[in-house]
C-alpha cells in the first residue's frame, strides 16, 4: 500500500465547474475546459439533470477573480 498523498493535487489551467447530484450537500467533480465558451456548453448540457456550480478561471494554481475586494482602511 504506502503512504496517502498529503498535498492536494494540482489543477491544469483552464476554466473549471462542479458537478453534483441535485440536492447533494457533497463536493462534487470538477470538470476542465480549455474556454469560456466550451464551458458555458458543458453548464448547459449539465444543468439539465444535475446541479453546477461556476468555479471560474484558474492559472498558475491561482483562481483568477476579475472583481477586486475592496479594503477598508484603519484611521
């Protein structure tokens, strides 16, 4: 047997949904596509029988979020 892995394995880089079961509380599975478009297809083709979740854009291991938090600032 051996050891479990103790690091989250990487993600490609691309654009990334969740599938899951309609009314499952679970984490469901990732699915990659290579663009915006191919994967606006695929939440259409799913959300006919299960529930999607829009994860967005990763690159670098890093999720690209084109909205920016606003900080508040101490006085």
């Amino acid at each position: 047997m051996g050891r479990p892995p103790t690091k989250p394995a990487k993600l490609k880089d691309g654009f990334y949904i969740e599938v899951r079961n309609e009314g499952s509380k679970a984490n469901g599975i990732k699915i990659r596509r290579d663009t915006k478009e191919e994967m606006m297809m695929a939440v259409e083709d799913y959300s006919r029988i299960k529930d999607v979740n829009i994860l967005g854009e990763l690159k670098n291991d890093k999720w690209v979020d084109k909205k920016e938090k606003k900080k508040k600032l101490k006085k």
